[in-house]
C-alpha cells in the first residue's frame, strides 16, 4: 500500500470534527491493509513506531527537520525559518512550499508504508557521531520521493505532531468493526489491550487469525500491563459499605510514583502507569530488585522520596527530580527513594492475576521474605470497623501519606479496570473538604494585564469512559506561578490544534487556543455547583445545566503521571457533587 493513500486519508481525518467520521476513515484505511503492514499502520495512525512501552522515539530535532526541508525544496534555511515561525507547524511548511515539487522531479519512485516505516525506525535508531548526517539523508530520501501531501504528514510524524484527533479507544472501536464487524466486541479488544498494551499487536492477530486468539493474549514479561484502578470514597463509612461491612485490607496510600516492575534472571525492567520505561532513572532500585530471588516476576509498587533521617515519606514533587533525561547519577545520589510493593501479577511462570488479593499478598510476602534496603511491603492492616480505618488513616497522614487505599481481599486483578475492589480514601475526604481533582486541559485564553502574552486561563474537563470523550468543567487562572506557567504553556505547545478536538464536548464555549486533551494538571476546589457554561453532567442534574468546579485552583502539580483517560470521571464528579449536598 502506498503512503499517499494513507497521507489522503490523514488530510481527511484533520478536517473532521465527528467522531464517527473518523472512526470510519479509520475503517476505510484498516480494511484495505495486508498483513505485512497491519500493525505498522496502526501505530502510524498513534504517531508512533510501535507500542509506548518500547519508548521507539525518533529524536529529531526541528533544526535538521528544517535542513532538510531546505535541501528538498530549494529554499534556504532562513527562508524554511521565517516560514516556520510564520506558520507554527513544519509539515504546513512543507505542504506549502512543496507544492510545485513532482512536476521537477526527473526520479520519482513511489513511497510505500513499509518502507515509511522502515526509514522512519532506522532513523529512530540512530545515535551518536555522524547521526545527524544520516538522519538528514533519511529523511531527504522520503522527501525526494513524496508529494507535498505526503510530505507533510513524514513531518509531522517525524516530529511527533500528527494530531488525527483519536484515542486508543477510537483506535480500537475502528479495529472491531474492520475485523469482526460488531463494534460490541470492542470489549474483548480491550482486555487484550490491557494485557498487551499493543493495537498494532491486537490488529495483526485479529486480520490473520481469530478473535478467540485475541482473548487468549497472555500476560507476559517485558509487556506491561495496564494498570489496575481505584474508585474513591468520601469516608470510611461509604467505603466498608462497598465491601459488604466485611473484612478488608487498608493500605498506605503514597504520593509517589506507580511503578511496574518486570525481571526474568538478570533482566529488570521498570514502567510507570502510562507504560514509559524508567529503567535508567532508578537503576539504584534496579541493583535492589536483582536481589529477589525470584526467576521471574511481574510486581507492582508505589516509589517515593524519602527523607534519609527522619524516615518521612516526602511529596511527590521531589520525586520528579529523578526523572530527569541528564545527570541522572547526581539525581540517584540527592534523592533516594523507597520502593512499597503492594501487588505481583506474575511470579514463577505463572500469571497470579486470576488469584484473589488475599493469596496475591502472601505471595509477595513470600517474595519479599528477607529485608531489603529500598524495598519493602507497602503498610498494610486487615480491617473491619471505621474507627479501626480512622485510627490508620492518622498514621499513615503522620507518616507522609495521602491517605489509605481499601481493597477486597478476593478480588482478582483486574487490569485497566476502575472498580470498587479498589477504593481511595484521602485525608481531604474527611475534612469534608473537596478533594483534587485531576483534569485535562482542553482551550486556553490569553491572559490580560500581567499575563499578556501568556495563557491568562485554561480550560478544563473531565473524562465519560464509556463514551471516551471529555466534558468541560472550568476555566482556571489562580495558583500559577510564573515558572509552572512557562512550564505548562511548553508543554501544551506540542498539542495545540486548529480546531476543537472531537472528543471534547465543550458547548458554545469559544477558546482562542484549543489543545488535544494530552496534559493533566491537579486542581483543588471547595465546592462543586452547577453552571450554564460548562457540560459535565449536562443535563443530567438540571436542564440545561452541567457541573462546574467553583473557586478552582492549580495545586502546582502536573500530573505527568497520568494520560487524559485517568482524568477525574464524570460519575466521580456527580458523585463528590451529591455527597456535597447531604453534608449540607
Ligand atoms: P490516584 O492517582 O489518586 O487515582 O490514585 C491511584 C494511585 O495511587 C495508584 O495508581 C498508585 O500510583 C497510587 N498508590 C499509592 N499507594 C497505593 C497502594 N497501596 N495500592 C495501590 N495504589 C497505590
């Protein structure tokens, strides 16, 4: 199959709003794949070269993108810079000045997405000395052999700026009717996304073999599995209920960084919760998890700071400082951190997900029968009684946790679920305080007086799952400073598009910047009250009305720990709104 087949279908997808339209583009493009190529165009599709755990960067920087856009147009470099600042987006450029190229190329040898693909991976792979040079000569050659159209989406990939307006869930709802014409059997996709964490993988086992071999994809070691999720409760009380009033385990819940471990022998590697390998940065741990004297092992655990000298957990925030890309050695030195498991998925060839927690702890105490440096069980008690969970909950508050985690001792491990087997109780709740809560930023508008020049408010919303879309619930402009502006405005910089994304339902708002729902951003407010203006919950409570945050405040953290899909749920927002209005 060609690439510019592809790159006429991306010209479409950017143009559409709908959903739906997308989603049967995508369709279009599924149906008319081979088997060679299945995978590689699903991942085309996500803008990358393969699952996220594989971290297939390509690393171009935009300096030798526009070298090499002068080279394949004629221009000079100051001539595709003026250009590029002009227009805001290099595959624009490229569009544009690319336009009377092919009627003066003497060799024009069609671009097939295979050997896309293949050019781009190789760039992907290229380090060191001399890299700069190949990468330049790769990605001439795409350019010499593609229209402007084509051009501009190499471009756009390479730099990692292709915005189709679709989720993996879109991806996947596309994938099930290609393949086995029902969208209903989305569902059983998504199991095996969960324990794959691959759609390329998913498509090609699905276009060559069955959709029963889709349900059988097995939890395996180096693939990481999303990870399982935790409803929240407003007190103890509710969250017993939720266990039936019976017997429960309560745990620490740290303000760290989730972590999944995978060792087979000697091989360690470390993942986070949107599936990045951190392996480098904690490769103090990675000597401490060689220790375990296990063959092999898929575990779960919170890291965290910790103060050397007084044993306190420390926030998250110092955290952040070993996610560094340089230095990396100096960060393991000034700030060590303390590994808490809490869960093991897999152990001795076997995949233990199935078995309840019960029997999943002892395992990992079994595990972790001898006493490590930087590892230890997660801070666990069996409870039954609120006055039992309370008393837990102020030790674990004195000790630098958020709060606790409830969890059912015969659930299985339900991976990428959001369920009440797993419940959240922060230390806010009981104040009957609001909590944080976590939302995406969708639209921006610049700011007035001190903030000219500057986003002045962001506009935010939170997550529907079942219909994969985001519903607007504030504007926020306090708790900036300055620098986690400049930080923020960076960040969304790669994710600014034309048009409203398709999956934010946002009403007549009108935003002079809209974003791809990409960046999560904690915020704290007092009270949650409904609003004409925004549409979480629209309608649900009070026609015409959705629900808005009041008063909302950024925290100051960033969430770069979670993706737009774990932003706080509407049915999280409506029930923390009907809570409010009881405890009135
Ligand atoms: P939240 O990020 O507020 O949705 O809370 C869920 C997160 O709490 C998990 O993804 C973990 O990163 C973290 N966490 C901290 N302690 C625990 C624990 N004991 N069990 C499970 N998750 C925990």
């Amino acid at each position: 199959m060609y690439f510019l087949e592809l790159a006429e279908i991306f010209e479409k997808m950017e143009q559409t709003t709908s959903r739906l339209e997308l989603t049967n583009h995508l369709v279009y493009i599924l149906k008319k794949t081979t088997s060679v190529i299945i995978d590689k165009i699903v991942y085309l599709i996500q803008g990358k070269l393969g699952p996220d755990y594989q971290s297939k960067q390509l690393g171009v920087a935009d300096k030798v993108v526009i070298k090499s856009l002068a080279l394949a147009s004629g221009y000079s470099v100051n001539e595709v810079q003026i250009k590029y600042n002009e227009i805001g987006d290099i595959g624009d450029v490229a569009y544009e000045i690319l336009k009377s190229k092919l009627q003066t190329t003497l060799f024009y040898e069609k671009l097939t997405i295979e050997r896309l693909y293949n050019t781009l991976l190789r760039i992907s792979e290229l380090t060191g000395s001399g890299s700069i040079e190949l990468k330049l000569k790769y990605i001439n050659s795409l350019l010499n052999n593609s229209t402007n159209l084509e051009s501009k989406f190499i471009l756009k990939l390479i730099l990692g700026n292709l915005r189709l307006g679709i989720a993996d869930f879109t991806v996947l709802d596309a994938i099930a009717i290609a393949f086995t014409g029902d969208k209903k059997n989305r569902k059983i996709l998504e199991r095996a996304y969960n324990v794959s964490s691959d759609l390329g993988k998913i498509a090609r086992i699905l276009f060559d073999g069955s959709i029963d071999e889709v349900k059988s994809i097995p939890i395996s070691i180096f693939v990481p599995v999303r990870p399982m999720l935790a409803e929240r409760a407003s007190d103890a009380e509710e969250a017993l209920k939720k266990m039936n009033g019976k017997m429960c385990y309560a745990e620490y819940k740290i303000d760290g960084e989730r972590i999944q471990i995978h060792k087979h022998n000697n091989r360690i590697e470390l993942y986070t919760r949107n599936l990045e390998n951190v392996t480098n940065n904690f490769s103090d741990l990675v000597h401490e998890i060689e220790k375990i004297n296990s063959k092999d092992l898929i575990a779960e655990g919170e890291i965290v700071s910790v103060d050397l000298i007084t044993g306190r957990f420390l926030p998250f925030q110092s955290l952040m400082h070993r996610r560094r890309k340089y230095n990396i050695e100096d960060a393991i030195k000034d700030y060590p951190v303390l590994l808490n498991l809490f869960d093991i998925l897999y152990y001795d060839n076997q995949d233990k997900t199935n078995l309840p927690f019960s029997t999943r702890r002892k395992i990992l105490e079994e595990v972790l029968s001898f006493k490590h440096d930087k590892i230890k069980l997660i801070n666990q008690k069996t409870v039954a009684k609120v006055e039992e969970i309370d008393k837990f909950m102020t030790k674990a508050i004195e000790n630098g946790c958020e709060g606790l985690m409830i969890k059912n001792p015969n659930s299985t491990y339900r991976a990428g679920a959001r369920e009440w087997a797993w419940i959240k109780l922060k230390k806010e709740y009981s104040n009957k305080l609001l909590d944080t809560i976590d939302l995406v930023i969708v639209g921006a508008i610049f700011g007035k007086g001190r903030r000219v020049g500057k986003y002045g408010a962001l506009l935010l919303a939170s997550y529907e799952p079942d219909e994969d879309t985001f519903y607007t619930i504030c504007k926020v402009g306090t708790g900036f400073t300055d620098e986690i502006l400049d930080e923020i405005s960076k960040k969304l910089k790669n994710h600014i598009i034309e048009n409203k994304n398709p999956r934010v339902i946002s009403g007549e708002i009108k935003m002079d910047v809209w974003f791809e729902p990409k960046i999560v951003i904690e915020t704290f407010s007092p009270e949650i009250t409904l609003s004409p203006i925004y549409t979480t919950s629209i309608d649900k409570i009070k026609k015409g009305y959705g629900l808005a945050l009041r008063f909302p405040k950024f925290t100051g953290k960033i969430r770069e720990d979670k993706n737009a899909e774990d932003s706080t749920t509407i049915k999280e927002i409506e029930n923390i709104y009907k809570k409010q209005l009881k405890s009135i």
